[in-house]
C-alpha cells in the first residue's frame, strides 16, 4: 500500500525571505505546491493558476460556504485560503505537499491535520526585517508599518505552534534545513 503524503506548512512573516525560500524548495524537493484561493490582484509576473487561483470575493465566499477550504485567513484587507480536495488527492497517492501560508491559517491547519509538519521562517531581526520589505520598493510605508506589526505578532506565537524555526540569516542555509526536513521525515 502506498504510504500518505504529509502537509508541510510553512509560515512566517512577510520579508523573512520565506517566498523565496520556497521557490528554491519546490525546484529541488519532491513535493506539491498548493495553488491557494485569494481575492488580491495578481502581481506583475503572477500566473492564474500557478501562484494563485484569483477569485473575487463573492466567489471565496462560496468556497467557505461549500466547505471547500481546509483553512482560510483575512490578511492586509484580502482574503487567502487552502482548498482541501487537492491536498487530500495528493497525500491519499503519496505524494508530498507544501503550504505557503500566514499564521492564522497555519493555526487552523494545525487543528485540523495535526500530523502537519510546521516550519517558521524567521528573519534574523525586526531591524533587518524593516530594511528588507522598504528595499522591496513595492510596498506603501502604511503597508510596511502593517507588516512590521504582523511580523511582531508572529514571533511571539511562533514558538508554540511551530516544530521547527528555521532563521534565514543565510539564503542557502535556510534552504538546505527546509530541505533536510522534507527528505528526513520520510
Ligand atoms: P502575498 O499577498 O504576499 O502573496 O501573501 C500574503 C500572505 O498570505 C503570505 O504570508 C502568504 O503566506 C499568505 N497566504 C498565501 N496563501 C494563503 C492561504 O491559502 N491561506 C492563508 N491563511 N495564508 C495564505
């Protein structure tokens, strides 16, 4: 019998490098992507279907109404959240899948498949977290005191909810311990 895939969530502030991260990982591991719902814009190079599924509101709205979403969270006024079905079909076949989602999704995804493996992306400080998101240059001073908020909130839950925390105060570092988690547990 084939043994089930497992649910990697991985989590973490915005600017901890967690997005690029997880890109590395997904062109080296053997593992899934879940394509989340969200009502945001598709950003510049963003593709339907691939980054995200692009929906409107009223059609998230749905998929919460239908029971569609292992878990969901409102995040800097736009809604994002996980379709269940695509998860279930690829663990029930073995296969690994990788969640890139914010803490309060990461929470409910915890309640609802406790076996989930919870990896925190942490940058190495505020300072240099602050430093990243203003040298992104595509995000609004309101935006990035909301972010420096959020970020500071997860911190603080971060121990409790997660199993490992990986700080990325090395690009190659962070990826080779994402990485040694996914090949190790098998
Ligand atoms: P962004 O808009 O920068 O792509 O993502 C903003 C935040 O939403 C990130 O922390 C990202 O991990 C999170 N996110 C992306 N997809 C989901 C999802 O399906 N559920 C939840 N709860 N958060 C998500």
């Amino acid at each position: 019998m084939t043994e089930a895939g497992r649910l990697f969530v991985i989590s973490g502030p915005s600017g901890s490098g967690k997005s690029s991260i997880i890109t590395e990982v997904l062109d080296l591991a053997d593992i899934d992507f879940s394509i989340s719902a969200t009502t945001r814009l598709p950003r510049p190079g963003e593709v339907n279907g691939t980054h995200y599924n692009f929906v409107s509101r009223h059609d998230f709205e749905q998929m919460i109404e239908d029971g569609e979403l292992l878990e969901w969270a409102e995040y800097n006024n736009h809604l994002y959240g996980t379709p269940a079905k695509p998860i279930a079909a690829a663990n029930e076949i073995g296969r690994d899948v990788l969640l890139d989602i914010e803490i309060k999704g990461a929470r409910q995804v915890k309640d609802n498949r406790p076996d989930s493996i919870m990896v925190f992306i942490s940058p190495p400080s505020m300072e240099e977290l602050e430093r990243r998101l203003r040298n992104r240059g595509d995000t609004s001073d309101e935006d990035i005191e909301d972010r420096l908020e959020i970020a500071s909130e997860q911190m603080a839950i971060a121990e409790d909810l997660f199993d490992h925390i990986v700080v990325n105060d090395s690009f190659t570092k962070a990826v080779d311990e994402v990485l040694r988690l996914i090949t190790d547990e098998s």
